[in-house]
C-alpha cells in the first residue's frame, strides 16, 4: 500500500497550488473538487485537475482527486471527469453507508472493465466526518475490497455534533480512536484530522504526534509548511526502530528458551509487545526508513 503520512488538499481550480505541491515531496496530494472550491468554480476545477494530471510530473507522489459527497448533486460530474483522469486515488468524503461505498467502487470497476485497465488499478479512500459516518463506521470499514483508508475529517464532525473544537480536541476523541479501531480491525490506513492552524508548527507537530499515537498511519495537510513535519511525526525514530528490533530479536531467543514472558531493560515483554514492535517496523518500511 502507498505510504500516506501526509495527503496535502489543494483546491482543484488552483493550478499553481497543484504544481507547488508537486516540489514538495509529499506522500499524497489530493486535488478537491468539494469544499476547498467554491460552488461556482467545481466545473473549472474539474477542467484544471485533468489537465494538470496530464502535464505534470508528480514524482512519486500518489495523485488524488477529491470529488464531492454522494447527494451533493456535483457526485456524478465529478466522479466521470476524476475517472477520465486516471488518477492513484479517487477520495469520497462524508461516507455514511455501506452501499456508497459500493456505489463508487462499482463506478470505478465498470470505468476500468471498459478501459482495460486492471481491476483495482483506481484506490480508494473515504471520508468520515458525520455523526451517522461514524454510527456505521464498521460496515463502511468491510464494505469493498478497493477500500485502502479512511479520514477522518474533524471539522466537518464537531459540525455534526455541535462541538466545540479545541486545541487539544478532546472533543474528537472517541471518534477518532474509534476510526483507528475500524481501520485496523480491516486492515486499512487511519488518516488523522487536519491543523488548520498552518503557521503554528509547533502545535502541529504536538497534534501529528498524538494522532501517530493513536494509531494513526498519517495526516490531511493543508499548507507546505505542514508536510515535513507531519511526515516525521508519522515516521518511526530510529529510536523505537532501534528497540523494535530488541524486542523481536530478544523475543526469539526467549521463546526457543521456552519462555513467553521475559525482561528487557527491567521491562516485561511478551507477545503484544512483540506485535507492536512489529508494526513499528511496518511502518519504519512503508516509509522507505529501513
Ligand atoms: N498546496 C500547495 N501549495 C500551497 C498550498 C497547498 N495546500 N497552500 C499554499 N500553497 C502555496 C501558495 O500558493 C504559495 O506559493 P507561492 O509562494 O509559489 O505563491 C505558498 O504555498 C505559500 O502560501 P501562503 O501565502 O502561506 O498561503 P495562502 O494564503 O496562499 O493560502 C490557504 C492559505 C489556507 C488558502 C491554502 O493553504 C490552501 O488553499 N489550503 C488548502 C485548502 C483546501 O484544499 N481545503 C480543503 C481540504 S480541507
Ligand atoms: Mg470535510
């Protein structure tokens, strides 16, 4: 699966953003048609996204296209030009239900039977971001197979529930942990709320490091200022590498010595400790780190 520590919005009409973020070296950048366009502007973006998909180099970046929520009225449109512009990644927001979810997948399979291209060759990520999104969070989760992360749009959520949002957005919290739970129950990426406070990276890096962890796999971002440190707070340190690699390595040699549970550094190890240790090199891998 594509690394995603940080997938960078841009507005789709914006054609100097979409070329800026290509020079940035950003995991995922994700061109909107929805709510960083004005309505009177989701037809230029559209044009612009397609275009610029076709001229410009994206390096290893993975090339996203935001379209609008199912019922908005623009899903359609948007999900026929996104298609045509064979991007990485299509990203739905505001999910609700199962049967949307396979709505767009089956959308998506029947643009790539007719153009010969391999089935799953079109990724798809979701949005949620209401109060009925996270209700069926578990049948969204185990809807479709080309399903490969969920985002979880804080903003739009606190709308949902009438919340205030906060610094530390305690707010937030049973929501996000419970789309970390649904991810990894379904072994699909968590991508955390975005900052939208994009001169403070200091409180930037605080919130990416939490989200990390929660068990986030990475970030939305809105601004270059926000990519390099959202993608380190999503990169193990050589650090916990370091000691992952303790952990499995000492965890054999206790186990052909018949033993489960044993010490490390004057700290008890056993399986789930091994288990960790090894996502923390799962992820230390995903990011080209080891
Ligand atoms: N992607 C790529 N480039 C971006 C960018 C983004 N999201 N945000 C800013 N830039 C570029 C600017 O174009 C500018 O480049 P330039 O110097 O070559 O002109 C540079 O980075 C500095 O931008 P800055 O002046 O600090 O910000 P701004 O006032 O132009 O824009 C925002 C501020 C918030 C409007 C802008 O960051 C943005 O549009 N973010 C994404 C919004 C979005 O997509 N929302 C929906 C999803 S949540
Ligand atoms: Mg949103």
């Amino acid at each position: 699966m594509h690394s995603r520590r940080a997938l960078l919005y841009m507005p789709g009409d914006d054609r100097r953003k979409i070329e800026k973020s290509t020079t940035l070296g950003v995991d995922s950048i994700c061109m909107d048609m929805e709510d960083g366009v004005a309505v009177n502007k989701k037809a230029e973006a559209r044009a612009v996204i397609s275009q610029a998909i076709k001229e410009l180099e994206f390096g290893s970046s993975e090339r996203c296209i935001r379209i609008n929520s199912i019922g908005s009225g623009f899903e359609k449109d948007d999900l026929a030009s996104a298609l045509m512009a064979e991007p990485d990644s299509i990203v739905v927001p505001k999910i609700e239900t199962a049967e949307q979810v396979k709505w767009v997948s089956e959308q998506i399979e029947s643009y790539e039977l007719s153009n010969k291209l391999n089935l799953g060759s079109i990724r798809l990520m979701i949005g949620l971001e209401t109060a009925k999104g996270i209700l069926n969070l578990k049948e969204i989760a185990e809807a479709d197979r080309r399903l490969e992360a969920m985002i979880f749009g804080g903003e739009d959520y606190a709308a949902s529930v009438g919340a205030i949002r906060t610094k530390d957005a305690t707010e937030l919290l049973y929501a996000r942990q419970a789309v970390v739970a649904a991810c990894a129950a379904n072994d699909l990426q968590a991508i955390d709320i975005v900052f939208i406070d994009f001169k403070d990276k200091e409180g930037l890096r605080v919130e990416a490091q939490q989200g990390a962890g929660f068990g986030f796999s990475g970030k939305q971002v809105i601004h270059p200022n926000q990519v390099q440190v959202t993608q380190e707070a999503f990169t193990p340190s050589e650090e916990s590498i370091a000691y992952a690699k303790r952990v499995i390595e000492s965890f054999e040699a206790s186990q052909r010595e018949g033993k489960g549970a044993y010490a490390l550094d004057g700290r008890m190890i056993d399986m789930p400790l091994l288990k960790n240790a090894q996502k923390v090199l799962a992820r230390a891998k995903a990011a080209g780190k080891i």
